[in-house]
C-alpha cells in the first residue's frame, strides 16, 4: 500500500528503517537488494507508472504515516483502508496499476521489493546444492509450507485458521502428483518433528528441505512475535531463515498450504510473478487475499449462525 500511494503522487521510495524484530545491523540491504534512486518523475523503477496526480496534490497526509507506520494507529487504519480492493476495487490504484487488478498489481510490487541482497543469493545458490534442488528445468518442484509451530497456539476465532497434521497436506501431494506427475517436493517447516512426519513418504516423493535451520524449541511454546520481542530468538537469523524458505516456495512451480498465511499469499505471488502464469495450488483454508491493515477476510472458522466475522488479511 505504501508503494501504491508513491507511484499515485510521484514520491521516491527510500531504504525502510527502524526494523524492531527482524532486526538487522546492515539494515535493509542485508536481505534485501537496493530499491534504486528510481526512475522516470522519481518514482520506484520496475514499476508500472502512476498517474498524473503528483506530491503536491496529495491531501490525505498518508505520505507520513506510511514513512514511519504503526500498526495500531487510527492514521494508517485510515491510510490503510485508503488502499483496499475490497473496500475501493482498482479506484484507488494508480494509472499503471488499473487494469492489472489486484493479484497482478500485489505480485509485480512485491517480486520488485522482495529482490534478495548478493549475499543472501549467494547463500541460496549454496543451499540449492546441498539440498539436491532439481537442476534440470523439466523436473518440476511442488512447494509445501507446513507451519506447526506458534500458529498452533491461536485461537482459531484470532486468525480464522486451524492446525492441519501433515498428512492433511501429503493428501493434496498425491493429488497434485497425479494430476502433474510431479514428485520432488521443497518443505519449508517450523516443524521439529519433521524427519518422523516425512519417512511415511519417501518412497513416493524426493523431499527438499534445509536441515540445519532452527526449528521447534520455544516456538511450540510461545508466539514467533512475542520470542522476537523478548529477544529470546535472534531477529536477523530468524528474517534470513524465513526469507530463505520464501524464496526456495517461490521458486518452485505448484504450491500447497493456507492462504490464510502472508507467507504462503507472498510465496505464490512470487511464483506467479516469476513466470507471469498461475501455477496449480491448493489452499487448505482461505482463498489468497490482500488487504493489509484492514479487517476484510471472511473467518471460515465461526460457528455456524454466526455473523459474517471478518479477520485481518
């Protein structure tokens, strides 16, 4: 949203700062490559271009609150919602943005802001070699992302999602590998019971999956949120680990997991936007949404003759 609001008026786009849990001593440019000094009228390159509407027109003061925002604030609640499809539709995009719709627009912007640092590319080149990724273009990939972890302590009514066994999400591999003919699987897991979950398997698929990163310990205990907070896990390692995982998703050609998770959405866009086609997937709860900072998902978890409870996207 805040890319949304800089290519309508015309605003350059600068490193973020001040990151608080994820924290990085290098700042931005130890995840993620450079945004650039921009390109035509100053807006972020890469981008489709915004309309004619420049800085000097915008009265809605979001330019502020989106430089330094604050979730629980009524001010970006009120930019937020400035933002929303399912509140405004495409009225609100930028020009470029239009006639691209929503699914497209989100993918093209975040494939431009989530480009890896060299460094963190180097290290995935290395971890694709030792996890035996395919080399061979024709073998294709089937991505699973299988939270088990603090998303197990939710309340389902908090976020409109459940916890799923593993063999939940092994049903929809056979079906995909029916459909597909598609055996090799990368597995990104918070899951320390993983090695037991995958041998039932592996006579039917070739796993993939980064050995030596942390999992399990105190995230089955507490929310990731609060242990970053308190400091008991390492903010950087753990942003690093994530990015990894959302790469390694995003690089593969079929995905299965919950939409109702921003990794699992950001995952398949980046899987769309690197071939600009819609790879097969199967969502195990929500169908894939954006609207962030904005109650406007459907919780598919309330009882029955409830009213329509809506969730954070």
């Amino acid at each position: 949203k805040p890319v949304l609001h800089a290519v309508k008026y015309g605003y350059c786009l600068a490193q973020p700062q001040g990151f608080r849990k994820y924290f990085c001593e290098e700042g931005w440019e130890m995840l993620f490559a450079a945004l650039g000094k921009g390109g035509k009228g100053g807006l972020p390159s890469g981008l489709p271009g915004g309309s004619v509407v420049n800085a000097s027109d915008d009265r809605t003061g979001c330019s502020k609150v989106f430089s330094a925002p604050t979730f629980e604030s009524s001010e970006f609640q009120r930019c937020s919602k400035l933002y929303s499809y399912p509140l405004h539709g495409s009225t609100a995009f930028p020009s470029g943005f239009k006639s691209m719709g929503l699914f497209v627009s989100v993918s093209i912007i975040l494939k431009r802001l989530l480009r890896p640092s060299a460094s963190l590319q180097a290290k995935l080149s290395s971890i694709k070699k030792e996890i035996e990724w395919p080399e061979d273009e024709n073998t294709k990939v089937m991505a699973i992302h299988f939270r088990a972890g603090d998303s197990c302590l939710e309340p389902v009514e908090a976020l409109g999602r459940i916890c799923d066994p593993f063999s939940r999400y092994m049903l929809e591999a056979k079906r995909m590998k029916e459909l597909y003919d598609v055996s090799d699987i990368y597995l990104a897991t918070d899951s320390d019971a993983i090695y037991d979950e995958i041998s039932e398997y592996e006579s039917e698929f070739n796993f993939h999956f980064v050995r030596n990163m942390a999992r399990g310990d105190i995230r089955n205990r507490m929310s990731i949120d609060d242990a970053l907070e308190q400091g008991k896990i390492d903010g950087c390692k753990e942003a690093q680990n994530v990015l990894i995982d959302l790469y390694l998703l995003g690089d593969a050609d079929f995905f299965i997991g919950k939409f109702s998770s921003n990794m699992d959405r950001i995952a398949y866009n980046l899987q769309f936007a690197r071939k600009l086609v819609f790879p097969p997937f199967v969502s195990l709860d929500n169908a894939w949404c954006f609207d962030f900072g904005v109650e406007s998902r459907s919780n598919l978890y309330v009882e029955k003759g409830m009213p329509g409870e809506k969730v954070y996207c």
